[in-house]
C-alpha cells in the first residue's frame, strides 16, 4: 500500500497486480514475496527511482529491495491484462491516509484462476477460493471470462471449490 | 559483419527465431534451442531473458532446467500464436529440425 501511495505521490499510474494483491484480498491468509505493480504512461527510470527512494526501497537488478522487509517490487510490463481481457478497471484502496490502485477482489480472483488455468498451478485455485469466500465476487463476470479464455469446466471446478469451502465454514462455526 | 536474411519483427534475430522456434515445440529449454536455432548459447539465453521481461514467453523450473514455452497469460496470446504460425509457413529447415526432435517419452535407461 505504502509503495502504491509513493507511486501516486510521484505521479506515476500503478496497478497492484498479481499474488500481493491477493494477499490483500484474502486478509493476508496469503502471503507473497513479490509486489507487482503495472506501470502506465511514460515513466522514466529516475522518476521511479525517486518514488522507491522514499519508501525505502533500491534498485537492485529489475526489482527493488529493503534492507529491513523481506518482500521486493517488481514492475512486470504490461499492458495490465487478465488472460486476453485488457479491459481491467483498477480500483483505489484506502488505509488512512494511504491510497494505492489495486486490481478488484474479482478482478484479482480472476488474475490466480488464470494461473490455475494456464499453469495448472493448484495453490492458485486455492487462493481464488480464498478471495471469493471473502469477497463479494461478480461470479458471471468471471464465468463469461472463463468462458472466452477456453476453461469453462475448470470454473465449474473453482465454483464447486468454493461451495463445499463455504460449506465447511458454515460447519466449523456451527460446531460449540 | 554478416548480413540480414530474415526479417526479425520481434526485435533481435535471436528474439524472432526463439518465438518462432516455441511456437512449434510448446516448451523447450536454453540449450535446446541454441542447438536448434544454431545459435550461441548466451544469445539464446539474453533473448529468453529480454522475451521473459516482456511477459512473451514464461519459464518453470525442472530440476536446474528452465523451461520455457510461449506465456499463454500474455494479454494477445492467441493473436500472437497466429502471426508465428504465420510466420513460420516459410520456415520450412525450422520446422523439419523440429520435427528432427524426440519428444515422446523414452524408458529410463533404455539404449537409443
């Protein structure tokens, strides 16, 4: 969030992308090592070198680190995009004072089911779980995208996931 | 200074040939395709590198391999598979050195 508000301050557009924003939208019962953000609009190597600076971070390679947080930043290239779909509308997210552009719990539900669909990477699925069973998540949208990706049937599977994960919920919290 | 015979849209020579090269074979590694493409081993792997940092191809680990196919993530993935096939129809030496490739399974330790 911290380094998102940084960006912002530098004037630079920045999506949170990727599994740190999943951790985010699963109340960090996720975690990951590594920040992707998507940068858009013409940003220099110096200007975001300053906007890292202030948070601490330096470049080391194509990343940043801290000498003093075990996670680092990348800047994949984008476009930022789902699967084929480009048309990903970020959202703000607030802590206090603090305001970063993050990828939406659909958005991000859709972003680990890619994963689960294209690498086959099950931990994905499991975090798409995760982000739906504390989100609210627009289902259609990802069923159509599911859909237009080629993998209706895994969003079956996901869909079946989340059902009997609610439903063990529901069962642990009936128990005295 | 040798000159261009290929055109390259992809940036370098090595860049469009390795596209070119995973589009045929689904996945591959470095060393393989150095072999395939004839080209040296360190080129293969800066253009796998600079694709990669382009999110074009993606790679996993296999053991110390890495292994590397088209990223079928990438937002134009399935336009970009029709324009290497595309490109590909004249590459007829690639594909029969491709084709050249074992790809089924073997039994360990049976002789070739």
């Amino acid at each position: 969030m911290h380094v998102g508000n940084a960006l912002r301050r530098h004037g630079i557009h920045g999506v949170l992308t990727g599994g740190a924003c999943a951790s985010l939208h699963t109340g960090g019962v996720y975690h990951s090592v590594d920040v992707d953000f998507i940068l858009s609009g013409r940003v220099t190597q110096a200007q975001l070198d300053a906007a890292m600076a202030e948070v601490g971070f330096v470049r080391k390679g194509d990343h940043y680190v801290h000498p003093r947080v075990r996670f680092y930043v990348e800047f994949p290239r984008g476009p930022l995009a789902i699967g084929a779909d480009h048309r990903v509308h970020p959202v703000e997210r607030r802590s206090g004072t603090v305001r970063s552009l993050t990828l939406s719990a659909t958005d991000s539900c859709r972003d680990r089911l890619a994963a689960w669909y294209h690498w086959n990477d099950r931990q994905s699925l499991e975090v798409a779980v995760a982000i739906a069973l504390r989100n609210r998540i627009r289902l259609p949208a990802v069923r159509d995208w599911s859909h237009e990706e080629g993998f209706e049937d895994r969003f079956e599977e996901f869909l079946a996931a989340v059902r009997e994960a609610r439903r063990r919920r529901r069962g642990r919290s009936w128990r005295p | 200074m040798t000159v261009k015979v290929r055109s390259s849209p992809f940036g370098s020579t090595t860049r469009t040939r390795v596209l070119l090269a995973l589009s045929l074979m689904s996945e591959s590694y470095p060393r393989e395709l150095a072999r395939l493409l004839e080209a040296p081993l360190s080129s293969t792997q800066r253009a796998l590198r600079s694709l990669e940092r382009d999110g074009l191809v993606a790679a996993r680990s296999a053991g110390r391999t890495r292994i590397f196919r088209i990223n079928p993530r990438y937002f134009a993935f399935s336009d970009l598979m029709r324009y290497l096939r595309r490109l590909n129809e004249p590459e007829v030496e690639l594909a029969q050195r491709v084709a050249a490739l074992r790809r089924r399974p073997r039994q360990t330790a049976k002789p070739l």
